[in-house]
C-alpha cells in the first residue's frame, strides 16, 4: 500500500552528526511517495537559506531509487513552537486534508522532530485521529542526543552521512509505535453496548466516525442488522451477503417473514418496548393463524373464503358468500360466534379464531386441545390490550400488561413462537436454536469489531 508521511522538522533534520535526521531516516527506510513538511517561521528560513529539506530528499530519492513530491506546509507566523495548544488542532486540519487528498495510502506520523511540544501533539493525535495513522520514531545514533552544530554546509553534510554508505552498515533506527487508537477503542465499546441493546442505527452511527478502523463488512452486516429490524429483508439480505454472513435461519415463504417479525416482537419484549410490542400483536397473529390453518388444517384462506381489495393489495376480507359456497358448516358456526349472524369482515386474528375453533375441536379436521385453548388465550390477550396501544399515549409496563391480559409478555410471546414451531415444525432441530438468530448476529459482529487488526500501528509496512 503506497504511503505518505507527515512530518514536523526540527534542528537535527535533514542530517546532523553525519547522520539522517528523523525526517530523512523515515524517508529512506519507508519510502514514501509523498512527504508533507510542518515548517514554523525558523524553520522556513532554515528552507529559504538554502533548501536544505528538499534537496537532501530529492538526493536520498537519487540514492535510494524511489520519488517523493515534497509539500511545505508553512506556518510563518509560529514563532514559539514551545507552546503546546497551538498545535493540535492545525495538526489535526492537516492530517484530515492529507487522508481526504490521499484515498487508499498509509499515513506515517514522524514523532521524533521538533520540539517537545511538537512531538507530543502528534502522539496525541496518533491516539485520537479518527483514521489509522501509523506513529514512527526515530532513535538518535549511538543511543544519545543528536543535538549538531550550529553550521550546515549542504555537500559536506551530504558526503559526510554514514547513512549514505551501506558498506558501513548502518542501523535502521526507525520504530513504530504500537499505540492503539484510543478514540477507536472508546466509540467501538459505545458501539458494542448499542449492539447488544439491538439499537443497530446508534451503532452504525457512532462507528461512522471511525469508519477507517472498522471492516467494511462489519458495517454492512449492521446495515443488515438495521434493516432487518425494520423488516426491510430484502435490503438487509443483499447487504449480508456482501459480508459473506448467513442472515437468516428461514430462507422463504410466508415462514421467513412470520418467523423474522416474531423476532422483532421478541426484540421489543426484551427491551421493555410493550407498547410497540403490543401494537405488533394483532399483524403477528393475523398470520400466524393463517399459516395454522394453511398448514396443519389444509385449508387456504385466501383462494377459498376471501376477495383482495383493488385499492390494496395486502387488504383482505372474508365474504361470506365464499363461506356459503365452499364450507356450508362453517358458515353455519361463523353464524353462531358472530351476531345475529356474520357479515363480511377484515381478515385478522379476530374473524381467522372461529375456524380454529370449528377445525380444532373435537370433531373438527384437525382436533387439538392445546392449539385451541392457546389461540383463545393469545386471541383474547389481544383484543385486551390493542385498543390500550391504540389510543394510549403513555408507555405500557410489564405490570399492566399482566393486570390487562392475565399472562405475561414473556409467556404470551413464547406461546406464539410455540405455535410456530408446530406450525412448521420442519425448520426446527435439536442442534440449532433459530430463535436467538439475532444474538448470534451480534456476537458475529462483535467479534469482528474485537478480533479484527485495524490498529494500523501494530503492522510492520517497511
């Protein structure tokens, strides 16, 4: 990967004591194709004196075989370079144009020119800088300071540089510094807490400022995650392929869309969303009842007792000249739960429950105690609390629920996803429990913003 460097300057660059300064020592052992130079008013006049920086680089490119276009950023007016705030934040301003002006390439940060306050800045932003940034320090020859003298003579310092001459072999004093980025670290755990709480819009959100640190297919698979909370799954499975992650333990059919909305409902009784949970029920059982009856009783509601509205696709109604044509006993018994007699309704849980009860009582198709007094149970929990969602506007809690409904959220949404599984029975093993899909997508995910090696620091790119 090409890379660039940016570098404050101090005395010991370009080279004292016939040895690189820091500046030119990274250029020779990391031979970057760019090299962005912080200059202060003494150090532009160093430059204006005789363009020393440059023509030492443009040499050691001769010598070692590779280009370098030298960029001066010239900051003339710092005149004390030993005051610390003045730095931070022209430092940070250069560093974010030197990322936006080079996609793709790595970023080395000199932290062994200039003054202390210099050098200490640029530790800084290494640790905070919303992009990685590779820390590079320079050890002075012989392990002492490298202070030099007071004249430079170009030529001389040139022919006189002991690095020049590899018969010598001379050391590679250049060291990364292995120092995580500690504003990465801070965002990816705020980041995993909203994961865990299943708010994968927050996640994606606080991410996208460390969006250089994170895999690209961690923020797909959270685009996923969203989406999928959304019940947007089509989006959310293009988006989990891109990741190479197996979304969904239900592949097709009315089966997927049922069994990932009883998720979301699962999701909001977790978190203590009874109102949002609630107003879920009635669409949840709707279908479920309908898949029931489809599945276990052989009956297709839809093709046989109801018309589809022209305005609405996904609007049906049960007609009661369709009950009258092709299930007379049925009718009858509609007659019977509906007063004085039935009259053509809106397909729900409310007008699906009396074909339940006709084809799972005793002499019905399919007779089953537990189904029957289960879908009563959930059927009047319903019709309990959706009104209460429905025109409340304060929050719903767990004590209510019980007091309005008889059974608890927990119980009731485990009823649901009892039926579920009786109903397609055949999605569900012993060795795999689909129910906690959505855990098992965090962990993934968490374990990707742990496990993977974004800290750039700690990668060798000699």
């Amino acid at each position: 990967m090409p890379k660039v460097l940016f570098s404050t300057l101090g005395m010991t660059d370009p080279i004292k004591n016939d040895h690189d300064g820091p500046f030119l020592h990274i250029m020779r052992h990391y031979k970057p194709q760019k090299a962005y130079l912080f200059m202060t008013k003494r150090v532009c006049e160093l430059a204006d004196q005789d363009d020393r920086y440059r023509i030492h680089a443009a040499a050691l490119c001769r010598e070692e075989g590779f280009n370098c276009e030298i960029i001066e950023l010239r900051y003339e007016e710092i005149d004390n370079p030993q005051q610390f705030d003045i730095f931070y934040f022209i430092f940070e301003k250069e560093l974010n144009k030197i990322h936006r002006d080079n996609p793709g390439c790595n970023i080395l940060l000199n932290l062994s020119s200039g003054t202390p306050q210099m050098k200490s800045t640029c530790h800084l932003l290494a640790l905070t800088a919303p992009f990685p940034v590779i820390p590079i320090q320079v050890t002075t020859p012989h392990e002492r300071e490298n202070y030099g003298t007071p004249d430079y003579d170009l030529e001389k310092c040139w022919t006189n540089n002991l690095d020049n001459h590899p018969d010598l072999e001379p050391k590679d004093r250049t060291q990364q510094v292995e120092a995580e980025n500690l504003r990465h670290l801070f965002l990816r755990e705020a980041a995993i807490n909203n994961i865990e709480a299943y708010n994968y819009t927050a996640a994606l959100h606080i991410l996208d400022a460390v969006r250089d640190f994170v895999p690209r297919d961690v923020m797909r698979l959270l685009s996923a995650a969203q989406k999928r909370k959304n019940m947007e799954l089509s989006e959310a499975e293009k988006d989990s392929q891109m990741a190479h992650y197996d979304l969904y333990p239900i592949k097709s059919g009315d089966a997927k869309e049922l069994f990932e909305y009883l998720l979301v409902l699962d999701l909001q009784q977790k978190s203590g969303l009874l109102m949002d949970f609630v107003r879920g029920i009635s669409p949840a059982l709707s279908r479920l009842f309908e898949c029931f009856l489809d599945r276990k009783c052989r009956r297709q509601v839809k093709r046989d007792f109801c018309v589809q509205s022209a305005a609405d696709p996904r609007h049906w109604r049960i007609r009661r000249d369709k009950l009258e044509k092709n299930d007379p006993l049925l009718l009858a018994y509609y007659d019977k739960k509906f007063s004085p007699s039935f009259k053509d309704s809106d397909l729900s849980c409310a007008t699906l429950l009396p074909m339940i009860e006709f084809d799972c009582g005793a002499e019905g198709r399919n007779p089953n105690r537990k189904v029957l007094e289960r879908a009563l149970t959930m059927r009047s929990v319903e019709e309990k609390l959706r009104n209460r969602a429905a025109h409340s506007i304060t929050a719903i809690k767990e004590e209510q629920f019980v007091q309005a409904a008889g059974i608890s959220s927990v119980k009731l949404l485990s009823w649901m996803k009892w039926m579920f599984e009786y109903t397609f029975s055949g999605y569900f093993n012993h060795s795999s429990d689909v129910w906690d899909s959505y855990n098992q997508m965090n962990a993934h995910i968490i374990s990707r913003l742990k496990g993977a090696d974004t800290n750039a620091a700690a990668v060798k790119m000699k």
